[in-house]
C-alpha cells in the first residue's frame, strides 16, 4: 500500500495504477468517513433551499433573481417573486427524499434567505485535533500521511446534515477522482475536456472524493468534497500578521499570485475568495487554495470532479455570488457595487498595521497628503499599479502611529456566527433591493 501511495503525486500513470491507487484511497475513504461527526442547527426546510442553490438551471442567469421555490410532485419551481414564475426542473432524489421524509414542505412556497444560521460544530475525537491545521465554516482541514507523502486533507460539506447523526455513513457513496486522470487546462473553452488547472501557483489537488447520497443513480448532487492536496509550510496572512517576510520574499510571493490568478482567468475560473488564509506557501512559492466559491465559466466537469469548482448556475454567474470575506470579496459579493477585490496585494506591499489602515481608516485631505509622502518615500508613484510598485518599491510602507484597531482579525471573519448572521441580513437587504431594478423581460 505504501508504494501505491507514492502514486499520488504523480501527474501521468497507466491505467492499472490508477486503478491500484484508486482502490487504495477508496478503502481510506471508507475508514475514514466513521471519524466524521459534526452537528448542525440546520432544518429540513434549510437543506431543501439550499440544494436548489446547487441546482443547474436551463438558463443560469436565474441564479440571481429567484427568491423564492416551491416543489409539486416531481418538479421544483424558482420565483423572482411569489407569483412571477422563472423556471421548472426536475427534482434530485436528494430532494425528493427530503420531502417524503417531510411532506409538509411540498407544494408550499419557500423563501430563498429562510436557510437558518448554521451554529454547530464538528466533534472531532483526539486523532482528528491533534491533526488539524483549521476550521472553517463549511471546511475542516487536517493532516495526513499517505505512505512517505505528508499531504492536507480538506473535507468540505455542502450539505448541512452530512456526518451528522441524520445522515449516517451507510447512506453514503463515493466517485474518488485522481490528479492522473486529467491534462492540464489551457483554454476556457465550453467543452467536455478532461482537464483541471495545474500551475505552479495552484495548489495541488492530488486525489477528490465526491460524496453523494445513496439512490442518485446520475450523481445530480454532490454533497461535499473529501480531497487530499499537497501540504504546505504556512499561510500569506500568518506570515504578513507575523512581519516575518522580507521585501523581496513579498514581491515574490505578489508576483506569483498575479501569475496563478491569471492563469486561472485563462482557463476559465475567477477566484472569489482572494483573502490571506486561502494563499499557501511551500519552499517560499506561493499556492492559491480554496475553490468553494468561483466565477466558472467553461462548465467543464472535470473541474468540478477534482474540487476546483462546485456544481450549479450560481457558479456560473458572478452575480448571483452573494457571499464572500469581509476586506477580500469584491464589493459586488455583500453590496452589489463594484470596488477592489486585489486588496491582498496592499497587505504584501505595507506592514500589517498599514495596510488595515490605508484600505479602512478614514482620513482627511491633509493625512492623505502626509500619507501619500510616505508611499513616495518607498519610491512609489502609484500604488494602484502593481508592476509599477513591485519594480520599484525600495522598503515595505509603514505609516508612523498607526492603530491597530481597523484590523479585522480571525475572530471577525465569516466563519463567526456573528459576521455570517450580519452578512446572511446584508445579503437579504441587497437582494430584496436589487428585484426593484431586476428587468423581468430579460427572463
């Protein structure tokens, strides 16, 4: 077995050994999936909404404007409002399960924003905390050796009951996909190719495991991802928080997220998550991880087979993204207004302190003559122009006196209950404003 594994790694193999490590990890998963518990405060009425967000539409710009559902029989409805319908599709045995487990949730009118907030937790026996690395809000990450090869196992639920007591392993199937079994992406094409991003500042996903329900024959829904990826040394936001990375290690580090972002663009996939903690590092290149919430343009399987995008039209249009990190999501994602989403190149560019402070703390005209001095003083003309600064910049920008105040720290970001139940009445102000300006002739 431990020789099977040293096949994770590898990006060309024969059929037989895919199939040998195909099988390998398949027996992990099944040893693995009984150490899963977690529990949710979610409701049936919560899943049920939510599995239409996964849903692919006929015409994926009704990602956007549907607010509200209702499900007669076979066949699912989405509304811009109560009464104006936008489109019918046939149920996923997910949901029809659902409702005949629940028939008080048939044929009646759900509302897009009723999903409750999500407070429960994962119960993780000793083996599990000692091996984490971090807990997110839909993800938890632990570490993992396979064979000689240390690696990073993300689990990702995209259903709230999923290893919970209300839905046990036993009511669980797998597809385990391999790095092996794809080329590389060059294109942003809309086609069937088998091909998945690889980049030498892309994170390697090595091996994803789609979980699905038990009876959907089709596999219409995947309900959470189990991927193993090469491990890294640390993260851009504890290195930036520590003031442990030098000039020349920052202007390295800017210059291959402009590279893996671009790439990305290239083959179809715009990044929406751009905050520190989802920038890894390893032997001083940087990685972009964490594909949960993208802009997908090709529709390509694949992708979404080895966890570098998730199924349904909200994936498809950026529009209907109504969710991000507060300071790293394009403005579009909380407020439907445009504004920056590369702010993580004026943290890489400034101390911690001063990069908190130049995006958030208000100033007047005569600090922002002092504070524009001070960049001029790094040998900085524009700090909008990224080529310019990299070239350019003599010393890491550090304002004098700074508070560290505007800091959003760990405990504000949107894995808290907190920050997720302000953003969840946020979303449902600017949707419920944006039907005022929807143009129902365009449905």
């Amino acid at each position: 077995m431990l020789t099977e594994f040293g096949f994770l790694a590898v990006l060309t193999l024969n059929s037989d050994e895919r199939e040998i490590l195909r099988n390998e990890i398949d027996e992990w998963v099944e040893c693995f999936l009984p150490k899963l518990e977690r529990e949710s405060t979610r409701e049936d009425k919560c899943r049920l909404v939510a599995s239409v967000k996964r849903h692919e539409f006929g015409d994926y710009n009704h990602a956007r404007p549907w607010g509200y559902c209702k499900f007669v029989g076979n066949t699912g409805i989405i509304f811009w409002e109560e009464n104006i319908e936008l489109e019918r599709f046939k149920t996923t045995p997910f949901q029809r399960k659902i409702l005949r487990r629940n028939p008080t949730l048939e044929n009646v009118i759900l509302g897009r924003f009723e999903i409750k907030e999500e407070t429960g937790e994962w119960k993780l026996n000793d083996e599990l905390k000692n091996k984490m690395i971090s807990e997110g809000g839909e993800a938890l990450i632990i570490l993992e050796q396979f064979g000689k090869l240390e690696t990073a196992v993300r689990i990702h639920v995209f259903d709230a009951f999923l290893f919970t007591t209300k839905f046990g392993q036993n009511e669980l199937k797998w597809r385990t996909h391999l790095i092996s079994d794809f080329e590389k992406a060059e294109d942003l094409n809309k086609d069937e190719k088998a091909v998945v991003p690889i980049h030498a500042n892309i994170v390697k996903n090595f091996a994803n495991v789609e979980l699905f329900q038990i009876g959907d024959e089709n596999e219409e829904d995947c309900l959470g991802w189990i991927t193993i990826l090469e491990k890294c040394d640390g993260n851009v936001r504890t290195e930036l928080k520590n003031e442990s990375l030098k000039l020349e290690e920052r202007k390295k580090l800017a210059i291959g997220l402009e590279a893996g972002f671009d790439y990305l663009v290239k083959v179809g996939i715009n990044h929406c998550d751009q905050k520190l903690e989802n920038f890894l590092i390893l032997g001083g290149v940087v990685k972009i991880c964490d594909f949960g919430l993208v802009d997908e343009k090709t529709g390509r399987r694949s992708y979404r087979q080895m966890g570098y995008s998730r199924r349904g039209s909200k994936y498809r249009n950026s529009d209907a993204l109504f969710s991000g990190s507060p300071a790293f999501a394009n403005h579009y994602q909380l407020t439907q207004n445009a504004g920056y989403e590369h702010n993580y190149f004026y943290f890489l560019m400034c101390d911690w302190k001063t990069g908190w402070s130049l995006l958030y703390r208000p100033i007047d005209e005569t600090e922002r003559e002092k504070i524009n001095r001070e960049i001029k003083n790094c040998n900085i003309q524009d700090i909008d122009d990224h080529s310019h600064v990299i070239n350019n910049i003599t010393k890491i920008i550090s304002l004098q006196d700074v508070s560290d105040r505007f800091c959003l720290d760990d405990s504000n970001l949107t894995k808290s209950c907190q920050m997720s139940s302000l953003k969840l009445q946020m979303t449902q102000y600017v949707f419920m404003n944006s039907f005022q300006k929807f143009d129902v002739d365009r449905v």
